[in-house]
C-alpha cells in the first residue's frame, strides 16, 4: 500500500493498524538512560508531596518538571 492510500485511510477514521508492522516499531529518541541526581531532603519531601497531589510516581514529576522546563526555554 502507498503511503498516501494510509493516509487518507487514516484521514477518513479508519482503523489502519492492520497495514502497520508494529514488531520493529520504536518510538524516536525515547530510548531510556538511567542517571543518578542527589536531591536535598526537602526537595524530596515537596516532590513527594505534588507527585501525591498529582497522584502520580515522583519519577514522573521529575520528568513531567524537567521537560517543561524544556519546552519553555526552548520558546
């Protein structure tokens, strides 16, 4: 199938995953790499505290925080 017959599947609301060899299938620089950060106490405890709030893991929070910082400043 040429690409722009998926597309305008796509386009039109059809279900296209059956064209789509999804066993290869990565997602672009979101490879994982482990790093280490000290964080003082007190960081800890705020984080712990929103990521509660947010009901979501403190490493989520880091990384939510972390990439909108980011964004912004590449704005």
């Amino acid at each position: 199938m040429k690409a722009k017959d998926l597309d305008g599947k796509f386009d039109n609301g059809e279900n296209v995953l059956q064209y789509l060899e999804l066993a290869q299938a990565r997602r672009v620089e979101q490879k994982q790499k482990r790093v280490n950060v000290d964080f003082p106490i007190w960081m800890i405890h705020s984080l712990d505290k929103e990521a509660k709030r947010l009901g979501i893991p403190r490493q989520s929070l880091i990384k939510m925080l972390i990439a909108k910082h980011i964004e912004e400043a590449r704005a």
